[in-house]
C-alpha cells in the first residue's frame, strides 16, 4: 500500500490545511479500514468505542506530524485526565451528540498555531461510527473554522450538524 501524505507549507490558510487534510483521509481511510476491520470486529464487543480511537491511531497522526514538519502545532496543553487518541485528538474537545446508533458523530476540534503560537483556526475531525459493531459507514471529514474559542467552535460544530440534518447529508 503506498501511503498518500498531506501536504502542508508556510503560510497555508486553515481552509487549505483542512482540504490537504481531507485529500488524505480520501485515500488513505477505506485502505486502512479494511486492513483493520476484522481485527477490531473481533475486539468492538470488549472494547466498543475504543476500537475507533484505535483505528485514529493508524489514521490521524499523519495529518499532525505533516503539520509539525511545516511550523504548525494542533496541540494543546494536555490536563491530568485528557484521553488523547490519533495522536492530537482530545476527548474534552469533542461532541458526540448526532446520529443513530448504527451511524453517530463525534466531532474533535484542534485549534491550530503558528510557530509563533498565533492561532490561525480550527480543524474539526468528524468521524462517523456505529456503537452496534465495528462500522465507519463514511468518510472521517476535516471542516476547517476561523473561530478559536471554544465557545464559538461549540457553537459551529453545532450549526455544521443541524445544517447537515435538514439538508439530509
């Protein structure tokens, strides 16, 4: 399997990290899903959810390695009872309010800096699964956001959803 990478550089505006983002998981996730899948079925009954956070592992750290290698941090400063997974995605930053039980969404947001630690935006990974069985039904997605506060990132993933639920997407 040749592994895709995104492809981040100085002066990137958050709109472009999200789409090289994306570009990636487009290649890269259906080849890694079905690597894993038989593995992680036969571990979803002991392990449930975390059988996802396992999947993210052979994911996502791409995507914020590439980032570091060009002068960006997604990170945060991590606090006693943070669960980290995908190497970046943090459980306090993340909603998991959508769907049904065969297809839910759990949102992470990464506010992304400079090598100044100037905040440029939000990346929000979304990634869609089952709590039935181990299920990806689609595409994780990477939404890209001006806001950096989380108060005004809660309030975006939130319009993302709702938008997303009456257009039927």
């Amino acid at each position: 399997m040749n592994k895709q990478f995104p492809n981040f550089h100085q002066d990137m505006t958050i709109k472009e990290m999200g789409e090289a983002a994306n570009r990636y998981i487009e290649s890269e996730w259906k080849p890694l899903y079905e690597v894993m899948h038989k593995d992680l079925t036969a571990a979803f009954p002991e392990i449930e959810d975390a059988a996802y956070g396992l999947y993210l592992d052979g994911l996502m750290p791409v995507i914020f390695e590439q980032l570091e290698s060009a002068g960006y941090s997604a990170m945060e400063k991590l606090e006693e009872n943070d669960f980290v997974i995908g190497k970046c995605l943090i459980f306090r930053n993340s909603l998991e309010k959508w769907g049904t039980e065969d297809n839910r969404s759990r949102i992470f947001w990464n506010v992304v800096r400079d090598r100044q630690g100037n905040p440029l935006g939000t990346l929000l990974t979304e990634i869609p699964h089952s709590h039935l069985k181990f299920d990806i039904p689609s595409a994780p997605v990477v939404y890209s956001l001006p806001e950096i506060l989380k108060d005004k990132i809660v309030q975006r993933v939130r319009e993302i959803k709702e938008s997303e639920l009456k257009t039927g997407e």
